[in-house]
C-alpha cells in the first residue's frame, strides 16, 4: 500500500503536489481521454490541477496497462449513457474522467491476484473489495473530490448488496451507477485471464437479468440503445 501512504497518509508532501505550478515538462498519458482532459487544463493555465491527475495516471498506467485501457473503453460507454440520459455537459466530461480512473485504486492490489487465473480466496477477495476506497483516497488527495464519491461507489448495487456500504438504490450517485453498468459491460465482452470474451447478445442478457438488483434498469437500456441503434 506505497501509493496510499504516499499520497493520502503519509506526513511527506506528494510528489504531484510539490511540483505543482512549476514548468517542469509533464509526460502526457498514452490513456487518449487522460491525455484530452490534461491537456486541455493546461491550455486553460491550469497547471496545478493537471499535475495531480497526470501523476495518478502515471502510477496507473505504469503498473497496469491493461487497467488504463479497460478504463478508456469505460470512459467511452459512460459518455454513450451520460448522453443518452441527457445529462449535462460538465458531468459528461466528469464521467469520462470517472471511467478512466474507477479502478485506479487497484494499484494498492497485488499484481499476483489481479492476473489469477483461478477463483480468489476469501483473503484475496478483501484485498481487491478495498480498490473502491483506496481509489477515493488518492482522487481525494488529487483534488478531485467528485470523482471520489462516484468511484467509491461504482461497486455498490440497487439491492443493497454491494460494497463498501452496500448503499441501495437512489443512495447511490447516478454517475456511480453508469460507472457500474460501463465496467460490467466491458468485463463481460473483453478477454480476461480467468475468461474469455462474451458476446454482445450474452451481455446485454445479463444486464437486462440483473436489472433492478445489480443495475440501475434505467442505465442499462441507456447503454443497450445507444449500443443497438434503437
Ligand atoms: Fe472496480
């Protein structure tokens, strides 16, 4: 847990934070959306807020290129449903952002677990259910106190039978909700190491089984229309 000690805990000032307002050169993310939102800080003179969130991509795109390109995917099926569901345009943008970093807090996880092929123990399973707040944490600590509360949540569900708090429906954010049904979405059409790919028709199967318990209906048909045409 370096990177939670780092930035949230720990008595040292965070890297991204001492450096912040100086001119040193920033390395742009290889993360298209990340590298979109940075730098259109910075050519609005917003250099001290890109810093922070430069530095949070770097950690997650230099320990996990997979996470940073599961969260691009994501960052695209939120904006389809953000737009769907007419939501303004800064949340939008927020939510693209939310959709890159979700799982940011899987850096506090060790590597051996995240590419288990197997099923996880219960040991494990604890280790990987902290991301959600791990993740907040050094949103927090970058400033970017939104985002926080919508990916602490991306893991929570309607029935109340999610984590960390098992929040229940209209407890959890909107954006947490989109953020839930973008992830589940690309887990289920993408190859993972303990599975492969399913089918765009298997997937939006078991959006439209779960709806109402794991996701909200109103954001799966969101992203299931937009998907299909309709
Ligand atoms: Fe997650």
């Amino acid at each position: 847990m370096a990177v939670r000690d780092m930035s949230v805990e720990g008595a040292a000032t965070p890297p991204a934070l001492a450096m912040a307002g100086t001119k040193m050169p920033m390395p742009m993310p290889g993360n298209r959306v990340l590298r979109d939102v940075s730098q259109g800080m910075i050519h609005q003179g917003n250099r001290r807020a890109a810093r922070p969130l430069l530095t949070l991509t770097e950690v997650l795109e230099s320990r996990y290129e997979d996470l940073s390109d599961h969260g691009e995917t994501v960052a695209c099926y939120c904006e389809m449903i953000a737009r769907r569901l007419e939501l303004p345009h800064q949340t939008v943008e927020m939510l693209r952002l939310a959709g890159c970093l979700h799982d940011v807090g899987k850096v506090a996880v060790d590597e051996e677990i995240l590419r288990k092929p197997g099923p996880l123990t219960d040991d494990e399973w604890k280790q990987v259910k902290r991301h959600p707040e791990v993740g907040a944490d050094l949103l927090f600590s970058a400033n970017l106190g939104r985002l926080a509360s919508w990916v602490l949540a991306h893991h929570e569900r309607p029935d109340g039978r999610g984590y960390p708090f098992g929040m229940t429906s209209e407890e959890i954010p909107l954006p947490a909700r989109i953020l839930a049904v973008a992830d589940a979405y690309d887990a289920m059409t993408t190859d993972r190491v303990y599975k492969a790919a399913m089918s765009h028709a298997y997937a939006s199967r078991e959006l439209r089984d779960r709806a109402g318990e794991q996701f909200d209906p109103a954001v799966v048909e969101g992203l299931l229309c937009e998907l299909d045409g309709c």
